[in-house]
C-alpha cells in the first residue's frame, strides 16, 4: 500500500491494519467454533441419529447451494435417493464426505 495515501482515521496505518487482522482472527476462531451439527436437526422418534436428508437439510448442513448440490450428485460425490418425487441422502455418505474434506 501506498504511505502517502492519507487515513481519516485516529491512529498510525500499522495501528489500524493489526487491528484489522485480530478482528479478522476472532472472527475466523468464531467461525470454526461454530458447530456444522447445530444447523440441522438429528434426532428422530426411534433412532439414535437421523439416517437420511432432505437435500434442503444438507444444502444447510454444508453450506452450499442446490447447484453445488446437484452437481455433486452428477459427479458421484454424494448418491441421491429419490424416494417418489423426494431426493434424500444417506448420512453415513454426507458423514464421510465431511471427513475427506
């Protein structure tokens, strides 16, 4: 960055960048905190976990779009279930994607 570029700002431009990057490390810590589990509900009357997905539940589970969703069933990352006019999928394969990331 150029020095000569002046900042309206109260403080030096090493200042103002350190803080820049701890606000940016607080947040990246945050965010690996942040459970994938707590997006999606698991349970189920009579299971120990919830065994298949709707393809909304695990767009939000790994955050991503439906495309990327799709695309993934073309490519054979994750099988689709389709169960009459429904797609689901297994958890045991959303499980082991998760992994392999």
């Amino acid at each position: 960055m150029d020095n000569k570029t002046p900042f309206l700002i109260p403080m030096s431009q090493e200042e103002l960048w350190e803080k820049m990057r701890q606000l940016i490390r607080t947040e990246l810590a945050d965010m690996k905190k942040e459970k994938l589990y707590d997006r999606v509900e698991f349970s189920v009357t009579g299971f120990t976990q919830k065994p298949i997905f709707k393809s909304e539940e695990v767009c939000k589970l790994l955050q991503v779009s439906r495309q990327t969703l799709h695309q993934w069933a073309k490519e054979g990352v994750l099988k689709p279930y389709k169960i009459k006019s429904r797609v689901f999928y297994l958890w045991a394969d959303i499980e082991g994607l998760i992994k392999n990331e």
